[in-house]
C-alpha cells in the first residue's frame, strides 16, 4: 500500500492560500466528495473527529504535518488528498492536544479498511520521517509533481 497509489492528482491542492485548519479540510474533503470516493457527511465527522482526536504532527524539519481522517463508515472507496499550503495554518498536536502546531501539509486519508488505516498511516509517516521529502512536496508546483516525488521514495522495510 503507497501513497502515491491512492492520491488522486484532482484532490491535490498545491500552494493552497488556506486560513484555517476547517477550510483545508473542508476543500480536501470536498473534493473526494465530488469525486465519489467519500459520502455525505464525510467532511462534518473529519471536523468533529479532529475536534476530539487532533491530527497535527511535529515534524524534525521545518515544516510540520497533519493527517485528517476519520472511521471507514463514511468512505466509499480508499482514496487520499494532498495540500500544500502558502503559509500555515494551525492544527492541534496528535499527541498533546493543547499544544498547537503550525502545519503546512496535509495529506487526508479516506481508507475503506480498519487494516489499512493503520498501514497507509504507516506508509506517511515515513514520508513525515524524511525532512528532504517533506521539503520537496511543499515546493512542487504541480500534481504530477507530488505524485512523482511520492513514487521515486525508496522503499524501506
């Protein structure tokens, strides 16, 4: 299971001018919405899970993640979505729900399959643990771009 296996290039978002953490999810989740790979009222329970289980990551890099989702009952069909943004917007941190993370890619996961939740957030973390990658995912400039920046990721096992 890759990630750039389940990104779609129309629900990639590059160089996105968001000002909040709800306008990123709402535009990504929009978009798997329209492309029929999530059901109505996919977007409200990414809201509100996010409200109770924050999805912020720190990163080791200068530049930190978030990882929106939300239970299998609302996807139709596994997908991803991908944002990079101009400046960042704020999530809360995964681990310390106080603390706020300033974050400027997201990369929502609409996976049809408890298992495989667990294996693609696997799969995105390691893209999380390798600053060079995150770097040039945020500097791409076109959907082909990400997808071939995920696909060229060396393997690791």
């Amino acid at each position: 299971m890759k990630v750039h296996e389940f990104l779609k290039p129309e629900a990639i978002c590059i160089q996105l001018a968001a000002e909040n953490a709800e306008e990123v999810i709402r535009l990504l989740g929009t978009k798997l919405h329209t492309m029929g790979y999530v059901k109505d009222g996919f977007i409200e329970a990414t809201l509100k899970r996010e409200e109770n289980m924050p999805t912020g990551l720190p990163l080791s890099g200068d530049i930190n993640a978030a990882i929106p989702h939300v239970d299998i009952e609302f996807v139709n069909q596994s997908a991803l979505a991908l944002a990079t943004l101009t400046k960042p917007v704020v999530f809360r941190n995964m681990v310390d729900s106080d603390e706020e993370i300033p974050v400027r890619l997201v990369i929502m996961l609409a996976l049809d399959q408890p298992k495989s939740q667990i294996t693609m957030l696997q799969e995105v973390s390691q893209i999380f643990q390798q600053p060079e990658i995150v770097l040039k995912l945020i500097e791409a400039q076109t959907p082909e771009e990400v997808l071939s920046i995920l696909s060229r990721m060396s393997p690791t096992s």
